[in-house]
C-alpha cells in the first residue's frame, strides 16, 4: 500500500506493506533510529511521537492509520545545532541515565507542554505517567520537565 | 603500595556535572544494539520450549529450510555434527547447552535457531520447526524441587567456580555454610529467639534497551556486538567454545540491571553465524526477555536470639535460590550471599546456610544489589519484630547492634569505613522521623514509618590479584584517551573515569577521551556489575597515569633539554618550573611521533594488615553500608500501598559526582518499589509464565514515585580512587525492608513475603480483625 506523510518537516510518499508499523517505517526505512522499540504493545512509550501534535506508540500504529498525518520524531525535534529547550532541560536536570527512554519521554514532555504551557506537579505527573523509565526512578524527570515548564516563555 | 589515592588536586573530583553522553542521548542520537547492522547481515529467530521440562524426542526443521529466504536452522544435530564446537557453556556452572541436546529445562528453552534473509521469513520459518516433546514432571519452585523422589533438572553437576558444592542426587547446586562463635550456644545464652520465614518473588529487570547480538565468524575469527555487561568473560567463552580468537564490542548500553550480566544468547547465535556464514543479528522480544534471565524467588528462615536489652547474641540464616533451569551465574550470587546475610551488626555466634536450587523456572541472574535486597528485608523486618516486643525503640535497636570500624564481620574481615550509623541517623531525619504522621480524618488511610540498614560486598576475587586493567594513552591531538573495559550501561562511567583521569593528570575534561569496552581496544577487565566499577577501573586509570607521567617526563626532558626532576605537568603541558620553558601534550606526542601510553591495574584480594598489627581476609574489597527510611500510607478499603517519602543514605566514600549519585540512589528506590508492592512473575499449574507481556506485568510509574531524599556519607575511603568505592546498586537494596516495616508501623501487621499486592494487605488486616 502506499502511504504519504509528513516526516520531521518532509512529505514522502512510500509503499509499504500493510502490516507496516509507524515504527517499522520510522526506523527500519527512514533509519530515525531514535525511536526505539521495548515492549511492542504500545504500553512502554519508548516508541513515543508526536503525530499531529499528539504522542503517540508508534510500535501501535499501522502505518495506514498515519495516512496525511504529521510526524515529528526526536531527529526532527533537534536543531541542527545545540539542542531543544527541553532536552537541554533533561541534561541539565539529569533526566536521562541510559538514555533509552529518553527520546520518547522528551517528545512527550513536547507535547504536554504545547497543550499546557504551565502544569502543575500533577499535571506533569498524570501526563507523563504512562512512559516507563527504569533508571531515573522518574524524579530526574520531574525536574526536567519542571525546569522546561520554567523556561517555556523563552522559546517558541 | 596503594598509588590509588593520587594527588591531592582535585578539580574534577567532586563536581556534579551530566553525564559526556547526556545530550548525545537527548538527542536520540546514541546508538544501541538495535541501531546496529553489519553488512550481509542475517536475522534469526529463536525457536523456544513451550514446556517447562521435556524430553527431545525428535527435530524435524525440513520444512523450515525449504522455505525460501532461509539460510539455515540450527538445531542439536548441526551442533554435534561441528567437532570444534564445545556443546556446552556457563560461566560458574557450565551446565547450559548451545541449543537444547536431549532435553528442556524451562518455558522458553532454546531448541533451535532460525536464519533467513529477513526477520519476517525467520519468524515464519520458526514456526514449521516441528519438535515432538516427551513431557517430564516439572519442579517450579523450591520447595517441589526439594520433595523426596523430586525429578532432578540436571542429573550431573559442572561446576567451574572452584566455591560451588552441589549435592549429588538432589536439585541442589550449591551449599555453603559460614559461621562464626557457637550459634547453639548463643541461643542458649539468649533470652528471647524469634524465628520467622520470609518471601521475595521472582522479578525481571527490564532494561528497556532489548538484549540482543551481532555475531560474526569469518576467516578463523569471531566478532561479536551485544550489550552484555561482561565482555571480556563472554570473549574467552567464545574462545573456549568455537576454538578461534573472539572479539567482543559493547556499544552504549540502555540499561541491564543484571539481565545482560551473563550470556545466554551470544554463544548460540555465533554457532549460528558459524552455520549460516553470515553475520546474523538476534533481538529478543520483551516477552522473550522474560524467559531468558530473571531475579530468583528467594525463601529466607531466619533465627535470632537476643538478650532482653535487645543486644543479638547469636542468629541462624538459612535460604533457598531458585536457580532456574540452569545455574550459568545464579549459584555464584547465592554463594555472594554468604557474605551478607546476617546483616550489618554485630553477633557473635553466627551460621548461614545457602542453598541454591535448580528448578524449572528460567535461568536466574544478578538484580542491582541481589541477594543482599532480599536479607536485608528479612532481618529488618525480624528487627523491627524484636524491637516491638521488647518495648524498644526501632532505631535505638539497630544503634544497640550496627557495626564500627574496627569489628570483625562474619567473614573474618576488618570493617572500615563502616559509618552505619551516620546512614541510619541521615535516612531518618530526612524524611522527619520525628515528625508527627498526618492522620486522615475518616481512618482508612493509615500512615507509618519504617527503616532499614543494610551491609554490601562487592565481588571481590579469593586471592590477591588484578581483574581489571585501563590503559592511558597521549594520542595525536593531544588529548588523552583513556581505556577502560567498564561498559557504558547508563550509570554515568565515562564520566566518573574522565573525571578521575582528568585530576590524576591535572588536565581538564575536554582533554579526556573515553575509550570503552571493545575487547580488541581495551585492556581487560572482569564485568561491569556489583557496583564495581568506580572503585575498581578509577584505580586502574589512577596507576594508568602514575605509570604514563615518567614516561611523558622523560620525553619532555629531552625536547626541552631540561632536567626531568625540574618539569612540572601543567593543564596545557609540560613545563619547567620556573616557566621558562614549555611544551603542550600535542606537540610533545607530535614530536615523539607517537603515542605515548601505559596501563595500569587494580590489584585487590589477599589480606588486609589491620592497625592492630594482624592480618585479616578480604572478603570484600570494599563494604557499602546503607539505611533507607520511608513513609507509606496504606488504603485500609483499597489494600494499595503508596510509598509517601524515601530517604536512602549510603557510604560512598569520596562522591566522585555528587548528583549523578544521588540520581543513582533515586533510581535505585524508585526501581525497587516494584518488586516491593506491586511486581512479581507467575506461573499457573502447568507451568507456564502467565504474565511475560509488560501488559500483565506493572511497572513503577511516575505515578508511584515517592518524594526522595538521597543522601551520600562520603568520607574518603582509604584505597579508593581519590577515596571513592562504588554504590550504584546499594539505592535498591534498602528499600523493601523499610517498606515492610512502614506498614507494620502503619497496619500492626508485619507481612513476611512482598510484594505487597492490595489482596495480601487486605487479606492481613482482616486476619488482624
């Protein structure tokens, strides 16, 4: 089947079978290996991105459910120099120790903040509750998204 | 000599600062295992035992290698077919087989290995291996491997660790006893002797960063990519097995916890890219993760005698690892067990019994701080039982006991650094121990504290002798490259070691690069586990330096045509002391015309020259001590658990980088109250794991995050580098303990086996009714 969406920025069109994941097609054809697979059942978040401006579990996406849809993965979430203001956040406020779960949580903590420019505690934590970590015992996290939410008038 | 405490300069050392690789990782950039490919690359498919214990009556994979696609199928006969193949591996037991020989030992067994071009075709494939089984009677836990006329999962013992001793004609694959004093007499001599049993569940780490392999074979050598922790024990089994040189890369590691401590799978798929003659790459699922390593069950009986002002007089330990199916790393952690169990006080008659124990269950492995986090629950929680019925205070219990430098523990060893109390008193007041607890109004949440102190080895060899070497080089661009086996699996190692090498050479950090773990680059070194590695490789890079700076020395003197003695190391270089000469690390490797290098070890082992003029073991190169104190609040309706607060305090020696410490003291609470409320692996009657996909098995949230307090007691540890030990693991371990005791504070009911699910809490309060 043939599929067209827009990746980081850049509409492709692509035939692919339609067994084809949003993560098969993130990673194994367009080689954005920043998004990483664990548990293959949309319930880790590692896969997390933002399609539309939502997150979602590419690992849980048929590429056919993206058909139109705008994708941002962490390569596009990156400038082409420095970093976001997010993850600078995450490595100022030692968010990230391994680093797997790392990307998706960023991407999530994208989108909270581009629905809620100033949650609270709660908030983040409801939000961002659905994205394992198991290196951080999640305050490091906290913190980042916490620091992101200080510094959010500062970026567009 | 110890040449490990360096000089005193210490710019590096001591700062908080985020991890080299941080904003590598943030983004996305790092590349794991699974962003791997080599060219030519195959894929395989595992074929797995659906059954817990069967006999192989036959393989028939022809119709899996008539499918298009398919490079090959490996199965016990490829493997007897090879003669320059060992059939058999296991690093203290070798009891694993490549691929299944004659029979299966747990759900998930590996019988055969598919290759095809793509892993699409390999999955299909591994579908039509038809493989007729003869089942045997499985023994799944303990006590049924235990049972008179139990089936025996291994009918013969190969140990290789020189400690293990199994028992012929029984499951068990190692006892080991160790004592000190007379334990009958001191429960004689004791007024009161309390005996309770305790439970811990069989968990699984994971990491989320999948475990998997690219093995290659070509041209009379192996090279091997995996996230293995440890490299260089996995190259000389590779040696062993395939008969030819074996070279082992580590890329950055996302996380492992002990699951990738040990092979399982790299040996049989480089058996499987001998066959294919390709490379061929293997991923597990998550699901198969959780038949591949797993924390054993761990049953715990323990017996204390005491004296009516609480001073314990003698105690008796004896537990039970379930092993698994194959005890490849298991036995040895039980017999690490020995070396902990009693805790961290002071008894003078002592007895500990290990036994580990094969059962059907999959291989068991090492769990950040496994087995000290299962004891250190058991006899806390008898502690806090004691102290209760005794009319004493908890904390004044345990200042009545905790050890000081300068006694002797159980295994014969000098304590030092032994500030248990100082974690004890830092736990408590940072949660406000004293503090009254909020009260809810309608009485059905209850609130309560509890705390727990713990005692930590880490592996330590039986003799005097080095296990790991770095090596420091001055390579073309001036920087120094440091080399180290320590492989990067997210504790923040690349940092700690530029840290350490940048002070031992008074250069800053943008003079440091890190070399790590690729086994043809590297010095040797014996794994990355038991929370090792800052201690063990920063001393290494510390004699690394001590032996590169002569020769740096010597070099400059004769550019510069001054006197070596006259030369001083500065940020930039080398120059004379009164400033009138000088030459930068770039020129001076540029005018050498190559890199100048050296290596160091860390020898460790052998006996320690007390103060006291006597000679003591050495058990461990270096003890950890710790407290965790926590609040928790329990839903008398619901039965959930939520731990409130969690202080954790530990000795740490010199804090090398004092938040990414107490980052690892966060994480290691926060991973830990899984196994304490909510995780645990089941099997159903037949035998099988019934909750392996991540959708049946709750993980910690942020939702159940706690509000932490890490803490650190860091006087330098004499020895260490710059005074450091290590600690990555030691956050984990305090926790079910002062999580118990919490809700015995909160409920009056101390619960001997965790997790804490809400029906056990329930099930509890109403038996309190």
């Amino acid at each position: 089947m043939n599929v067209t969406l827009t990746v980081n920025g850049e509409t492709l069109s692509l035939d692919v079978p339609p067994s084809t994941t949003l993560l098969d097609l993130l990673r194994d054809r367009l080689s954005l290996h920043g998004t990483k697979e664990y548990c293959h059942s949309g319930v880790c978040g590692a896969c997390t991105v933002l399609a539309d401006g939502k997150a979602v579990s590419s690992c849980s996406m048929l590429a056919g459910q993206v058909e139109g849809a705008d994708v941002l993965t962490i390569e596009g979430l990156t400038p082409d120099e420095g970093l976001h203001p997010i993850q600078q956040a995450f490595v100022d406020n030692f968010g990230l120790q391994c680093g797997y779960c790392t990307p998706g949580m960023i991407l999530l903590a994208k989108a909270l903040l581009d629905e809620n420019p100033a949650p609270t505690r709660e908030e983040i934590i409801r939000y961002m509750g659905g994205n394992i970590c198991r290196c951080t015992g999640y305050a490091g996290i906290l913190r980042s998204v916490e620091a992101a939410v200080k510094e959010r008038g500062s970026w567009s | 000599m110890c040449a490990a405490t360096g000089p005193n300069v210490t710019r590096l050392v001591g700062q908080s600062m985020p991890s080299l690789e941080a904003p590598d990782k943030a983004a996305g950039r790092i590349e794991y295992m699974a962003d791997l490919t080599v060219p030519n690359m195959a894929h395989a498919k595992v074929v797995r035992s659906p059954l817990p214990h069967a006999r192989i009556v036959s393989i028939d994979a022809s119709e899996a290698r008539a499918m298009p696609g398919v490079v090959c199928v490996l199965t016990r006969d490829e493997v007897r077919a090879d003669p320059e193949v060992e059939e058999v591996y296991g690093f203290v037991y070798r009891d694993a087989p490549l691929v299944a020989m004659d029979k299966v030992r747990h759900q998930g067994d590996i019988v055969a290995v598919v290759v095809a071009d793509d892993v699409d075709t390999a999955e299909a494939a591994a579908e039509l291996v038809d493989v007729e089984y003869e089942e045997l009677p499985a023994v799944m836990n303990v006590p049924q491997a235990l049972a008179e006329g139990a089936v025996q999962v291994h009918e013969e013992f190969f140990p290789i660790a020189p400690e293990l001793r199994p028992i012929e004609g029984t499951n068990v694959c190692h006892h080991a006893t160790i004592g000190c004093g007379d334990v009958e007499q001191g429960f004689a001599e004791s007024d009161f002797v309390y005996e309770d049993e305790f439970l811990a569940p069989p968990v699984q780490h994971c990491a989320l960063d999948l475990h998997a392999v690219i093995s290659q074979v070509e041209d009379g050598q192996i090279t091997v990519w995996t996230n293995c922790q440890s490299p260089f024990p996995l190259g000389r089994e590779l040696e062993r097995i395939f008969k030819m040189p074996a070279r082992v890369i580590i890329p950055y590691v996302g996380g492992g916890f002990g699951s990738k401590s040990r092979d399982r799978i790299e040996c049989v798929i480089t058996a499987a890219a001998k066959l294919a003659g390709r490379p061929v790459r293997y991923i597990l699922t998550q699901e198969e993760t959780f038949m591949t390593f797993i924390r054993p069950a761990y049953r715990n009986r323990m017996r204390t005698g005491v004296k009516r002002d609480g001073t314990i007089v003698a105690r008796h330990n004896e537990f039970w690892v379930d092993v698994g199916g194959y005890a490849i790393s298991g036995a040895r952690s039980a017999n690490n067990t020995l070396k902990v169990a009693t805790g961290p006080y002071r008894i003078p008659n002592a007895r500990v019994d290990c036994y580990a124990v094969y059962t059907n269950k999959p291989p068991s492995s090492p769990y950040r701080g496994l087995p000290t986090t299962q004891h250190t629950m058991s006899y806390e929680a008898q502690f806090d039982r004691i102290a209760r019925d005794l009319g004493i205070d908890r904390l004044e219990l345990r200042r009545r006991n905790l050890v000081r430098d300068g006694d002797i523990h159980i295994t014969g060893d000098y304590l030092r650094s032994a500030h248990s109390h100082e974690c004890l008193e830092q736990a408590t007041e940072a949660i406000g121990w004293n503090e009254p607890l909020p009260v809810d109004p309608e009485g059905k949440k209850l609130r309560g504290r509890g705390v727990s102190c713990t005692i930590k080895y880490t592996l330590t060899p039986a003799r005097e002798m080095s296990e790991n070497s770095a090596e420091v080089a001055l390579v073309e661009d001036g920087v120094f490259e440091v080399r180290i086996g320590t492989v990067n699996i997210g504790q923040g190692s690349d940092t700690v070691m530029a840290q350490i090498a940048g002070d031992a050479l008074s250069v800053g950090l943008e003079s440091v690069r890190i070399v790590h773990s690729d086994t043809y680059r590297v010095p040797v070194d014996s794994s990355t586990t038991a929370s090792r590695s800052t201690y063990h490789m920063g001393r290494a890079v510390v004699e690394a330096t001590d032996n590169l700076k002569p020769q740096m020395l010597e070099a400059a003197s004769q550019l510069l045509e001054r006197e070596a003695a006259s030369l001083v190391f500065t940020p930039e270089g080398i120059a004379q002391a009164d400033g009138s000469a000088n030459v930068t690390y770039g020129e001076l490797v540029e005018r050498v015309g190559s890199p100048l290098a050296a290596t160091g070890d860390c020898v460790v082992g052998g006996m320690y020259a007390g103060p006291d003029g006597k000679s003591y073991p050495i058990a461990s190169t270096f003890w950890t001590f710790a407290s965790c104190a926590a609040e928790v609040e329990v839903d008398t309706e619901t039965g959930t658990v939520r731990v409130v607060k969690a202080a954790a305090s530990a000795t740490t020696g010199t804090a090398v980088n004092p938040h990414s410490i107490e980052t690892q003291l966060e994480g290691g609470i926060g991973q830990e109250i899984g196994p304490t409320l909510f995780e645990q692996l089941v099997w159903d009657d037949g035998g099988q794991l019934i909750n392996a996909a991540l959708l049946d098995y709750p993980l910690p949230t942020m939702e159940t995050m706690p509000e932490y307090a890490p803490r650190f007691v860091d006087h330098p540890f004499e020895g260490g580098p710059f005074g450091a030990k290590g600690m990555g693991e030691i956050g984990s371990v305090v926790v079910p303990g002062a999580v118990v005791n919490a809700v015995y504070d909160a409920t009056g009911v101390l619960f001997h086996e965790v997790p804490l699910t809400p029906h056990k809490i329930i099930e509890g309060l109403e038996g309190q009714r």
